[in-house]
C-alpha cells in the first residue's frame, strides 16, 4: 500500500520540480542574455569611450607640440641673433609659421631689454577689430610692431593680404610693456615651453591657449620670450568626428571648472556682445554636459550611467584628467546615450520573450511525460545516493534506462563512489575533488613540479593568546583560517596544512595552473587585504590584532602522498619549501607584510608592482637571492591596484637601492633620509640609513659584497 503512493509522489515530485525551475530558469537566462549582452555592449562602450579620451590626448598633443616646436626654434634663432628677430625680413619666418600651422592663430616676440614686441596674427574671416580699428576689406594677416625704428618708441600696424602685400597700416602710441604679460613671465621662470590657461582671443573672438617660450643666452642672461596662441576650433571639429552618436558629448574643462573646447565649437563662447569668454560647466548652453559635470561633482565619479538632458535619457559618462604636461590639469569628458549601444538588443529580448514563451508551453508537456519515465531509475539513484551519504562504498552500481540524461546521471554516481574509494584516505577531505578531477590515484609517491610556495604567520600572536582562554584562541583561529583559506582556493590554491597559527598552500597542484605565480600573488595581496579588515574587526571588539606577514617562493618540489597506506597526507617536499618559509620569516626584519624571491618576480614581471628589499643569504643557502616586496598589482582596474604616489615611492626606491648597490652610499642616504617619514617604507629605509652610514663610516674594501647573510631561521 506505501509503495504505489511513494511512487506517485516522486513522479509528481519530479515533474514540479521540472515545472518550478524550467520556468524561472528560463526568466533567468532571458534576463541573464539581455544583461550579459548589455554588459558586453557597455564594456564595448567603455572601451570605445576610453580610446576617445586617448585620441582626445593625443590629438591635444599634436595640436600643441608643434607650435612648441615652433617657438623653441625662433627662441634658438634669437638666442644665436639677439637682433635677428627685429629685422622685418625675419618676420617672414612668422608668417611661414601661420601658413604652415593651422591651428597656429598668432606667434610673437617680447624683448628683455627695451619692451620691443613683434607679432604676427591671423585675421578673423568675418571681420573684427585688431589694434585701433577695424583692418581693411581683404587682410587676411596683421603685423604689430612695437619699437622705436620710426624714431619714437611707438605701436605700428601692418595688414597684409598675404607676406609682402600691404593692404593698410596704423600707427600709434605704445602702452603695452610685454614684459609684464603673463605669458612672458611664466616663460622667464622655466627652461621649457609653457601653456597658459585658455581664453578668448579678442582679435577672432574664439578660444585658444598660449605656448610661451624663453629666450635667453648660454649664461642664462634674459633676451626675450616668445609666444603663440593656439587655436582650439581645429580640436573642437575633430571632438566632433570622436562624438559617439548624435546625442553624445565630448568635451574638454580645464581646472577653473570652464568648458575650453566641445564637440560644438558654436556653443563654446558666450559674452554680451562687447565682451567675449568661455562658459563655465554650469552656465554651458549643453544641458548633457552640464548635468554630468554636476553629477560628478556631486561625487558620482569618474565613470556612471546617469539620465541627463532634457529627455532624461540614460548615459555613460565617462570623465578623465590629462596628466601633468601638455593640458595637465585639464579633464576630457565623454557622454554617450545607453540606446546606442543597447537599445537594439532591448528589441531583440521582447522577441525572444514571446518565442519563449510558445516553447516553454511545449517543454511543459515534455517534462510531464519525461517525469514519469524517470520515476523508477530516479528511486534507485536517490538509494545509492543514501549509501554513499553513509560512506558505504561497496559493490558496484548500475540502472537500466534508456533516458540518456538518467544514464549520465547514475554513471556519475558511480564515478563519485570510485573517486571516494580511491581518495578516502586523503585528509583534508576538501582535497578529493580536486585529485579526482587530474585522475591520480591513491598511491604513496608524488613527482617533481614547480610550484608557487606561500608560507603565512602571525606576528607576536603566541605572546596576545598567553592570556586568552583556549575556546576564545580556537574560536579567532578558526575565523581567521576560514576567511584566509577562503581567499586562496578563491584564487585557485590549495592549503597544505595547518601549522599553529601559520598557513602553507601551494599553486599548480594538484591541477596544473600556467598562471600559478600570478595567482599566488594575487592570493597573497587578496589575504593581506582580508588580513586588515579582520584586524579592523579585532580593534573595534577591542581584542588585539592578528597583523599577517606571507613569504611568497616559487620553484621545483616533489608533490604527491606521503604517509601509509591507511593514512596519506597530500604536500609538497624540497628546499624551496624551506625557502619559503625563510622568506616568511625575514619580513620581521625588513618591516614588510609580502616577501618574494626573484624567482616569482621574474614570472610575474610586467603585471605586478616590486619594491626591492634586499640581496639576502638565508640560512641554509650559500647563494644569495634577490628579495622583493609585492606591493600591488600594474592593472588599473584591478582591485589591488595602487595609487600613483606608490608608484612613484618605488620608483623612488628602485633608485636609491640602485645608488646602494653601486657603492654610492652618500648618494642613496640623501634619497633615503626623506623616505624614512613614509609609512609605507619606514623601516625598510631605516635599515637602509643605517646600513649607509655604517659603510660610509667603515668603506669595505673593493670586494665588497651586498648580500645580507642570515646564519638563524
């Protein structure tokens, strides 16, 4: 009697089992599909974005360097011929220069001793005033003297319908000293060009920025400075061309908060008729602009999805700060409307929805009939299941069926029993399915690999446990080693063993890894990321730290079973496994938290960020070997990637280890004295500080050796 009613419930059971995932599984992956496609085609945004900021740069570049090409050269032709840029026939070299580059609205002279000033500048089209009055009907240039070749010192106008040919000239009284001109005096204080801040050239009434040169003899003796104004219009038609659909945005604000150059350069000036300048972000008649710059002052970020504009349309605004030089300061800034990348794929979706839902009515009287010829298979599969729930690995197990999926199903059964005869013995247990997966079987023995050896430990922690009762030292451990274990299989590891308060784990076994020295890093940087939130939590419960340092080696151990043949251990054997837990252990010495060897930073090289800690003989070793310090990983969008004050403080490093190796110890101790305040490298440059003093107080002889020999463990 409790048979047929058993059997009739698991048919049921089975077929609302089917009913109540198929149905929700296939939302899932409809709405997986669209946000996966979405995601794809915003990450194809993103990227599409960023090269927009990278030609954007460039084209900065290539918009400005050679107008500062250009006045280099005329401030090296001044500096050979202190009075050869006076002379008229000189000028035509401006003139040339105008020609040449169209983005070059006005190149020009200052004189040191007299106030002189020559200028050479391109006309509006449309008209406009430049000097006292208006030039006359077809001047496309305007030569500007001011000096005292008419025998007073005086301003003269020249307008020219090309070099040569004068369609007018003024004259007037000088009241303008250049010498006093911001771009004058920001070029006498460097030896390179400088751009001045962008605004509005009165004469064309458009946006440039100016490129100031100095002019000076070998002794440094002032003669002059030379500048150019460049026009923005040639970068604001080619932001246009990098616009991203025909709602997008590209722009440029400088550090004022002004919007310098956009994809519309009708937008870019605004005034009240006499006077013209730009707009700031807030004012900018571009609402998209103006929201998004709001946004992300508001603390948004860099790079958000937000609606903008008068529509409330979705876009991806994406804003990035040009680094020092050329435009530093200056922030380029792309919106895009979501639409363009996903609004295809929205329609998509809907017409998969509605096909999806005439097969689902379909698969639903499939899986009522398949439910029924599951049932009895199915019954035997859940009891051998129980067994093997209970550890009974005996006999072997097979179904009849000719449902290929039921077939799979119960020959994975029995290859789960298999795997669990053969590695039972194997403790930890959470190894098995690891080994079953490469196929080992359970003997004793083990081959020879290479693998990336991470040893960790706890510093100070048997002196912070003395007072703790032994539940309340169990119970910290065990948190501590659950979230640090955690970590390092999440970065495909596997933990050896256990020792007191320190952990051992290795890459590359028992399934092969090619990555398994960046993986290891990785771990290594994720643990000491996990190391300080657990201390944070320990400090807020008031109970001490459990502050990790991790030694980090990489080379060729026997891997494999040790152990009987009723009890086998799965580990690694050999001197590098010695080594690693060396390495551990120096970091007390030097104030570090991630110790490498050369081994790991020569295979990871290029992806990770290395300080150099030391030339060191560990005990146990007659060859020195070169120790670094993992600091963080060389992809910015990493989750371990570090700021650029870190990287300069190792570059910075590099070069004073470099000077200390080079028996420059003088030299290394300057660089080294102002590194002793950063926290980050405090101790290892105290180290260093003394290590110099000592050398140059006592030089050694020309045999000297770097290497630090340590004769204890």
């Amino acid at each position: 009697m409790s048979q047929t009613p058993y059997r009739i419930r698991l048919r049921v059971g089975i077929a609302l089992a089917f009913l109540l995932t198929t149905v929700p599984l296939i939302a899932v992956m409809l709405s997986y599909l669209f946000h996966e496609n979405s995601r794809s085609a915003l990450e194809v945004a993103s990227q599409s974005i960023a090269r927009t900021t990278q030609t954007v740069t460039n084209d900065l570049n290539g918009l400005v360097s050679p107008v500062a090409r250009v006045a280099e050269a005329m401030a090296g032709f001044g500096r050979i011929d202190r009075n050869g840029l006076r002379r008229i026939e000189s000028l035509r070299y401006f003139s040339d220069a105008l020609a040449t580059l169209p983005q070059l609205a006005s190149l020009y002279v200052g004189f040191a001793g007299d106030g002189a000033f020559f200028q050479m500048a391109r006309l509006a089209p449309d008209g406009g005033r430049f000097g006292p009055a208006i030039p006359p009907p077809g001047s496309a240039l305007a030569l500007r003297m001011q000096d005292s070749s008419s025998g007073s010192f005086a301003d003269s106008y020249f307008y020219l319908r090309s070099w040569g040919q004068v369609t007018g000239v003024e004259r007037t009284e000088a009241t303008e000293d250049p010498r006093t001109a911001p771009w004058y005096v920001a070029a006498q204080t460097v030896g390179t060009a400088v751009m001045s801040d962008a605004f509005v050239l009165p004469a064309t009434r458009r946006p440039v920025v100016t490129v100031s040169y100095r002019m000076a003899t070998d002794d440094g003796v002032p003669i002059g400075t030379i500048g150019a104004d460049v026009s923005l219009d040639r970068l604001a038609a080619r932001l246009d061309a990098l616009r991203i659909g025909p709602s997008g945005a590209v722009f440029v604000i400088d550090g004022n908060g002004r919007v310098i150059c956009h994809n519309r350069a009708d937008l870019l000036v605004g005034g009240d008729g006499t006077t013209a300048a730009l707009h700031t972000t807030a004012t900018f008649p571009d609402p998209v602009l103006a929201e998004a710059v709001e946004r992300r002052n508001g603390g948004a970020g860099d790079r958000f999805i937000a609606p903008l504009g008068p529509m409330g349309h979705d876009y991806i605004v994406e804003f990035a700060t040009l680094a020092d030089g050329i435009g530093g300061g200056w922030t380029v800034g792309v919106a895009v409307e979501v639409d363009e990348f996903v609004g295809s794929l929205r329609r998509a979706t809907y017409r998969i929805v509605v096909i999806g839902a005439g097969l689902l009515a379909v698969s639903i009287l499939l899986l009522l009939w398949l439910s029924h010829r599951l049932t009895r298979p199915m019954q035997d599969i859940v009891s051998e299941t129980k067994r093997i729930r209970h550890f009974d690995l005996t006999g072997r197990f097979a179904v009849r069926t000719r449902v290929q999926e039921v077939a799979e199903l119960a020959g994975a059964v029995e290859a789960m029993k298999g795997g669990l005869r053969r590695f039972g013995a194997y403790v930890p247990k959470a190894l098995v399915r690891d080994i079953i997966v490469t196929g080992d079987g359970g003997e004793l023995g083990g081959e020879t690999r290479p693998l990336s050896i991470l040893f960790s430990d706890i510093a100070g922690f048997t002196a912070t446990s003395e007072a703790m009762p032994p539940q309340q030292v169990l119970d910290r451990l065990t948190t501590y080693f659950e979230r640090m274990t955690a970590c390092i299989h999440g970065h495909g590891g596997t933990v050896d063993k256990f020792i007191g308060d320190a952990i051992m784990a290795f890459w590359n076994a028992p399934r092969p890894d090619p990555d398994h020295a960046e993986h290891a890093c990785l771990a290594a940087l994720g643990c000491l990321s996990v190391n300080r939130a657990i201390n944070d939590a320990c400090l807020a419960a008031g109970m001490p730290p459990m502050p990790t340092r991790f030694g980090l080696h990489l080379g060729e151990v026997v891997v494999g079973n040790v152990g009987s043949s009723d009890r086998m251990q799965y580990t690694a054997l050999g001197s590098h496994v010695n080594l690693a837990s060396r390495i551990e252990g120096l970091n007390k010495v030097y104030g570090t938290s991630i110790l490498v060897t050369g081994a790991v930073e020569q295979a990871v090289r290029g992806r990770f960020l290395f300080r150099p800690v030391d030339l060191a003989v560990p005990s146990g070793l007659s060859a020195p070997i070169e120790l670094f310090e993992l600091v963080g990983a060389l992809d910015p969008h990493s989750a371990f990637a570090r700021p650029p004050e870190t990287h300069d403080l190792c570059r910075q490093w590099h070069v004073a280890v470099s000077l200390y190796r080079g028996r420059r110890w003088s030299a290394a101790l300057e660089l080294l004295q102002p590194l002793a305040g950063e926290p980050e490298v405090a101790a290892l440059a105290r180290l260093y500080i003394a290590r110099c003093e000592r050398l140059i107080a006592d030089p050694p002889g020309d045999g000297w050796d770097p290497a630090e020999h340590f004769k204890s463990k």
